[in-house]
C-alpha cells in the first residue's frame, strides 16, 4: 500500500475508526504524542518597551 493511499483512507475514517486502526497497525497516534513547546522569552516587557521608545522619541 502507498503512503498516498494509506493517508487517503485515514483522512476518510471517523477519529474513532482511525484509532482502532492505529492499535491494528501497533503504531502509536498523532494524536496521543504531545511535545513541549519551549516558550520564547520576550525581548523587552511592555514597561521596558515603552520606556525605551520615550526615551528615543525624546531624544530626537
């Protein structure tokens, strides 16, 4: 079987259906897997941000 096809029927299974075939196939769900997103730091805080702004408008 493709790829192509296998994605194909998948997309056509109700999520129900789709999990019972990822227990047949011994294949762990997409949707059962979670990975962390790191949180990007902020550059400046609002406050920082706005100071520095005055400060340049300022200056000008």
């Amino acid at each position: 079987m493709k790829a192509e096809t296998a994605y194909n029927v998948i997309q056509a299974l109700p999520q129900q259906e789709v999990e019972r075939l990822y227990k047949m196939l011994n294949v762990v769900s997409a949707t059962n897997t979670t990975t962390k997103k790191a949180q990007k730091k902020s550059l400046l805080s609002d406050a920082e941000a706005t100071e520095f702004l005055l400060r340049k408008l300022r200056g000008s």
